[in-house]
C-alpha cells in the first residue's frame, strides 16, 4: 500500500491515517507530495491528478485502487486488518469511538480555522490571543475537554481514550499538536493525555519528521511571516 500525503508540519489530514498506519504496524510507502499551492495549476494538484479525483490528501492506495477522506482510509485499513483491532471491540464502545471520530472530521470549525497545525512553531502568545479573541475556540475547547473527559474516566489511569490505542487516538492527534503549539489552556489531567498521544511512537515518528522538513510555507502560516 501506498499512503500520499503532505507536509509533516502543516497537513493535519495526513497525520491521522500514517499515524494510524504506523502506530499499529501496517506496511506502506510513503508518498509526500509537498504543497505549493492548492491552485488548479499547482504541482501539487498535478502531482496528484490521477490519484484522487478531488485533489487532496491523504489518499491511500491499495493495489491501483484508491481510497480517500480519512474516515474512509480508517474504515477500510480496519476491514483490512481486523487483527489489529483498529476500533474497540466492545460494539458500544466502537460505535462511540465512531460518533468521536466523525464528530472531529465535520465539527472544531474554530479550532482548525484559528490553530493551524504546525509543529515546528511554538507560538504561546499567538495561543493568548486567540483565547481572548475568539469564542468559537473555547467552545470547542471546553467541548472537546468535555468529550476526553468522559472517554477517560472509563478507563484505568494512563490510558488512551478507549484504552488502548485505535483510530480514535489517531484521529485526535493533530488536535494534540494544535494545542501544543498555540499552549491552549486544559485541565491537568487531559494535558497528561496529549503528552501520552505524543509519546506514541507512530506519533514521535511523524514529530521528528515534520521538524526535520524546515519547509516554510508563508500560506499556510497565518500568524509568522518568516524565520
């Protein structure tokens, strides 16, 4: 399988499935198709004509077959590898581990239009400012601080949001980032869970890799003008 993203730093909706794919041991090839522009004319949007319909990223591909949209890619990477236990096996528990996922695929408009993942950057008083300004951000926050909370209190200390660790993780990492990177403010014990989620070595994989890129793209950084 093969498995085309974007830059390590900048593109969220890559890190969820090669994290994914890379924490539960799943052989792929990575393919990075680095951004440009997303112009009809981009070499990026050329690079992947013939891939993927829709021109974006993450696109996996199986055999000449393609398989685009996160969800997607998770579904079809558990069909394929039930072994690897991808979602819970509880049916309650995977079903919720689906509602959390889809709810992060079309909800946190805020959060993902105000904090931007980019890994390299430490940007705390950006992060203040943004708190201050923007409520939309701290409704997501205090929903998705909501949401962890519950998912973890029905697990031992220590664990991940349906104990051990499946799409759900992998789908909240690039969250994870953003909160790093801006330091928006959360209660000890969910800041605790992201450091868990950046330990996990599929997820250090993907950190290492992003600050080795040093790849500075001024569209996709909103709040520096340069380094």
């Amino acid at each position: 399988m093969q498995l085309y993203i974007g830059n390590k730093n900048y593109s969220s909706w890559s890190m969820r499935p090669w994290v994914l794919m890379k924490q539960a041991g799943i052989p792929f090839e990575e393919v990075m198709v680095r951004f440009d522009s997303f112009e009809a004319d981009s070499t990026f949007k050329k690079a992947l004509k013939g891939v993927n319909p829709v021109g974006k990223v993450p696109v996996l591909m199986d055999d000449g077959f393609a398989v685009w949209d996160t969800l997607a890619i998770a579904e079809y990477l558990a069909e394929r590898h039930p072994e690897k236990r991808l979602w819970p096996a509880d049916p309650k528990a995977r079903a919720r581990a689906r509602s959390v996922c889809a709810e992060m695929h079309s909800g946190f408009g805020a959060l993902r239009s105000h904090c931007p993942m980019n890994i390299e950057a430490s940007l705390p008083d950006t992060g203040k400012l943004i708190w201050r300004d923007q409520a939309g951000v701290r409704a997501d926050m205090a929903r998705l601080s909501g949401l962890w909370s519950e998912l973890l209190a029905a697990q031992p200390e220590g664990a991940l949001l349906f104990g051990d660790f499946s799409i759900a993780d992998a789908y909240f990492a690039p969250v994870c980032m953003r909160i790093k990177t801006y330091e928006l403010p959360l209660p000890a014990d969910l800041a605790a869970y992201v450091e868990r989620v950046c330990a996990l070595p599929g997820v250090k994989a993907w950190i290492d890799d992003a600050l080795a890129e040093h790849d500075f793209l001024d569209f996709e950084e909103p709040y520096r003008l340069g380094r």
